[in-house]
C-alpha cells in the first residue's frame, strides 16, 4: 500500500492546470491528487532535513492558491502523514467557479518505501488487514484534526484525500463524520479492499458464482449471528451512512483496491436477479467482520461502503506499482470510467 519511489522523487504535477476550472471534475480530482502528493514531498523533506529554500513541497500546492496551515505528526516515528490546506485565491481572481472552491482540504499520504517510515507505515497497513486501523494513534489524530476542522470552520467546504493507507484513514474519517451527519467531499485514491482477489478472476462466470456464493454466507452468517437489535441498529447506521457519496479512484490492475470494482457491480447484479435484498443484507457485513463481531470485537470493516461514486481508470498500465500510483490520477489523457451507486 505504498507510493513508488517514482511517485515521490520523479513525477511532476499537472502544470496544464494554471487555471482551474472548480466545477470540472477533472480539475478537482487532479487539486486533490495534488495535495496528497505535497505530503510525500513534506515528509521527504522532514526526512532529508530539507528546509527553507531547500524544501520542494511548497509548489505542490502554492501552484493551485493554498497555504499549508498544519501538518499531522504521526507520534509514533514523528513523520508527517498529513497535512490542512487552506484555499486562497486571488484577490483579483475573477473566476465565477471559484465559488465550488473547497475552504480546506485535508489530506493524508500513504505508505513511503523509505527506511524512515516504512515500519510504521507497515505496521498500520497490517491494521487495515486485521481490521483495527481506527484503534491507531495516527487514525485518533487524524480524526481529531478533522473534527476540529469541521467545528472551527462551521457550513465551510471541507474536502478528504488520501491515498491507499491515506485514503483508509480519510475513509474512516469520512464514515465517522457522515455517521454524525457531515457529509464531506471525499477522494480517496487506491483505496485498499481487503477481501480474496475475486476481480482478478478471468472468467467472469467464475467471478458472478464466487461472489453470489459468498452473498448468500455472507447473509446467512448475519441472520444466524446476529439479533433482531444488531440488525435493526446496523440497517439503520448503513442507511445513514448512504447518504455519504465518496469519491472511489481504483485502477484494475491494482489488487489493493480493483475489488470495489466488483464489490458495486455485483450489487446491481443481484438485484436484476431478485435477491436485492439479500444482497443489501450481505453488503453490510463481511465473513470476517461477522466472526469478530461473534468474539465482541469492533466489527465494522473499512471497504463496506453503502453508495459511492466509483471512477475506474482503463488507461494501460505496464504493472502493480503504476496501477498503485498517486501520480496517475491527474494526467490529462486519462481513459476513465465513472458511475454513482447508490443504497437502497
């Protein structure tokens, strides 16, 4: 769940984009993109003592009209893992969509091949598998930091970002505040899916019958572990959550994060097959979820998500770590494919 080393040393931004366009979707994903990447660079510069003059992060997001207010220290390893943006046009800007602007972006990197970082990083990316990255200490700071965002800053526009284990932690976040009725702009970048690699499948009969089979465990394990009260809570929180649209980044050829491709598709499958209740039942659970939920233990898995709007790039990639890529998602000649998909 990490950045290449040509993501964070070698790849330059989207200089195309000296004028950005707030209401194009394109332009937003590649700001957002952007901002993320200015947390690799800053904790790179933390890294090589690189200050003043020397620092390289500024541009990344100097270039689109922000200031960095804060970065988020990790208290475990002292690295940066994020960072608050605040966006300040032009005093002479006269661009009408500036208004679709966000107030602040709040932003967190994924996991960096480097000496420095790589074993905390590593070791969270673990948590992601086990379940229990909202029990970190680099997950409890960052969910304060976008609480106290979001009261210090009343009704202003708030966006999430992150990338693969960034994008796990603005994906709890995301949940958490959606939970209490906030509802935030969200561009989560490879964001990991911790399930069996079903979508890299070929066959897609195979695909179809796998997942149907584990719709209807999936289901039947709810029934038979659950009680009436757990259901009646979790239908209601997973309804509450639905309202929620993040913005999902995920490319096929990346296998940390290409199951959410099946994960929709395979809703609106079941339901053309009349068993959309079935489905709806078991998009809220996952096997693993149900057996620690058995043993008393948090049980809500990170990649269950009611609606989204899922965007796949088709564009060739040459292997896993260009699939896993930040730099990806704001090139120009980009082969993208979009849907909203909506619970209920």
């Amino acid at each position: 769940m990490m950045a290449s080393e040509k993501d964070v040393f070698d790849i330059s931004g989207p200089v195309y984009l000296s004028c950005v366009n707030w209401k194009c979707s394109h332009h937003r994903r590649s700001v957002a993109a952007c901002l993320v990447q200015a947390v690799y660079i800053s904790e790179l510069d933390r890294q090589y003592n690189r200050k003043g003059n020397e620092a390289v992060a500024s541009p990344w997001w100097e270039f689109f009209h922000f200031e960095r207010t804060s970065t988020l220290v990790d208290d475990a390893d002292s690295s940066i893992f994020g960072a608050i943006y605040k966006f300040k046009p032009l005093p002479s800007s006269q661009d009408s969509s500036v208004q679709d602007a966000p107030k602040f972006v709040i932003a967190f990197r994924g996991t960096l091949p480097s000496k420095d970082s790589l074993a905390r990083d590593g070791s969270l990316d673990l948590q992601i598998i086990k379940n229990g990255l909202h029990q970190t200490s680099r997950f409890q700071i960052a969910m304060q930091a976008v609480r106290n965002l979001i009261s210090a800053a009343k009704n202003s526009n708030i966006w999430l970002a992150g990338h693969s284990l960034g994008a796990a932690i603005a994906t709890l976040a995301g949940k958490n505040t959606a939970k209490t009725g906030m509802l935030l702009e969200t561009f989560l970048f490879n964001p990991p899916f911790v399930s069996a690699p079903i979508e890299r499948i070929r066959d897609k009969n195979v695909r179809q019958g796998i997942r149907i089979a584990s719709s209807f465990l999936t289901a039947g394990l709810s029934l038979a572990l659950k009680d009436r009260h757990e259901k009646s809570t979790l239908e209601e929180s997973f309804a509450t959550l639905s309202l929620w649209m993040p913005r999902l980044f995920v490319n096929p050829g990346d296998y940390i994060c290409s199951e959410y491709i099946g994960y929709f598709e395979h809703r609106k499958f079941m339901e053309k097959l009349g068993v959309g209740s079935i489905e709806r039942l078991a998009t809220q659970n996952s096997i693993g979820g149900l057996f620690l939920s058995a043993l008393g233990k948090d049980s809500d898995p990170l990649h269950l998500l009611p609606s989204a709007n899922l965007t796949i790039n088709l564009s060739p990639c040459p292997d896993f770590m260009t699939a896993h890529s930040i730099h990806q998602w704001w090139r120009a000649d980009l082969h993208l494919q979009s849907k909203q998909y909506h619970y209920g």
